[in-house]
C-alpha cells in the first residue's frame, strides 16, 4: 500500500469513527430524554406537595405538583412573549400568588393567550383572577446566558412587562415583596378558568434523537463500506487492465536471423 492510498484509508477510518461516535452520542441524548419524560410523568402523577400559604424552598419544590393558596396580585404581571399554540401567536401570562402576610408570593404562569405581534396584551383584555388554590409544577428558571430586560407596557393602574424568558430576580424591587426562586406553571383541572388556557408540560422530543442516530450510523456504514467497494472495484479494474495488456503484447523472438 502506498502513501496515498494510506491517506485515504485512514481518512476514511476517521471519518466513519466520528459518524458512529456522533450517532452513540444521540443515543445518549436519548435516553437522557427518556429519562426526563419518565420523571415528568412520575411528577404529574404523584400527588401535589400541600404548601398553603407559605413558600417553598426551590430544592423542595422543584419539578414537583404544588399546591399553594393567596390571592393574585393583578396589578403586577408578565406577558412571555413568543409562545404560540395550535399555530396562532400569544403570550403566557404571569401573575404573582401573594401569599399570607404580603410579604412573599410565587410566580403563577397562568397560561396561554392569544396575542397578535406574539408580544402585547391590552391590560383590559388580560383575564382577572380571584384567591384560591393553585396547583402547578414549581420550574426553575433555565440558567445560561443574560436574560433580556423587561418591556414595560403598562398603565397608571397596572404594571405589566413583555419579556421572552424571565427569572424571578429580575422582579425584585419592581413589586413590593419577596418572590420565590422559581415559576409555577398552574395545571388544567377543575375548578381553573378556562382563559388564559391552561395545558400539560410537553413531553421532550425522543423521536429526533431515533432519527439523527440511524442518520449517523448510516453515514458512518456508507463511508466504510462504500469506500471498500471502491477500493475492490478499482483493484479488480486495475487487474482485468494488466491481464488484457499481457493478452495483446506481441510475442517474444529468441535470437536474431
């Protein structure tokens, strides 16, 4: 073998060992996948943690049902912006539960409602809401990055911010108590209003991963075995080439006349 053709061999080695690696990586990210749908169904299942009217500590609370009972706080809230549902644009709407006291409230992403730009409601058109218990999955917000700065599109009467992610810190000093570390996502179920809609968590996407690994998997197998084909093919052609010149050389004379 010489030096270029082993080039290619090992290229070719390479690059089929990076396409089986990438395609056992998605098969890692699936089962992670898997694992995080097995823990949202066990949460939604099990019964709510009974926190009444005191906040939870978010290594408590987190990803788990919560029960928690105040009163809304109508004149502080939160539209996320970009959150469409069945294809129409809109809004999840966020209010604060003020707990007993008035000196500590939960966030409450009380759900979805339509808004044209995907951004703005007008304040009329906000629904209201009254004290009661609400039961909703205690979320985290997701770390990374810098969070973007609040909108204000409010009035004298009422604050309420657009803003595509939020993270309970960037309240503070904007409403007149503390905030617990995290953001309950209310739950369809009796008794809750119909509007701002309600719905379940999402369950991840396995499928993608199923699909990228076969991908992989497949790119890695062509390059191997196409390039083995190859590399046959052309040795056979090379031989047939060598026996034909043999075939068509003139025969050989002994001596001179």
């Amino acid at each position: 073998m010489n030096v270029r053709s082993a080039a290619a061999a090992l290229l070719v080695v390479a690059g089929t060992a990076v396409c089986w690696r990438l395609g056992f990586w998605q098969i890692s990210r699936l089962h992670e996948k898997q694992a995080l749908n097995a823990a949202l169904r066990a949460a939604l299942a099990a019964p709510p943690i009974e926190a009444g009217d005191r906040p939870l500590p978010l290594a408590r609370a987190r990803d788990r049902r919560v029960s928690f009972h105040g009163r809304f706080d109508l004149a502080h809230q939160v539209l996320l912006s970009g959150r469409a549902q069945g294809g129409s644009p809109g809004v999840d709407v966020v209010t604060p539960l003020v707990l007993a006291g008035d000196t500590a409230a939960v966030l409450v992403d009380r759900g979805w409602l339509y808004s044209a730009d995907a951004a703005t409601v007008p304040v009329d058109l906000i629904p209201g809401d009254s004290g009661r218990a609400v039961v909703g999955l205690a979320q985290a917000p997701a770390r990374g990055g810098a969070y973007p700065p609040l909108r204000s599109i409010g009035t004298a009467s009422a604050q309420v911010w657009s803003v595509p992610r939020l993270d309970p810190d960037s309240l503070r000093g904007r409403v007149p108590y503390a905030l617990a570390p995290y953001v309950l996502r209310e739950l369809p179920g009796p008794g809750v209003p119909e509007h701002p809609l309600r719905t379940d968590p999402r369950p991840f996407d396995e499928i993608m991963h199923v699909s990228y690994a076969i991908q992989w998997f497949l790119f890695g197998s062509i390059l191997l075995f196409g390039s083995l084909l190859l590399a046959r093919s052309r040795r056979s052609g090379a031989g047939r080439t060598v026996a034909r010149l043999d075939e068509e050389a003139p025969p050989a004379h002994d001596g001179a006349r």
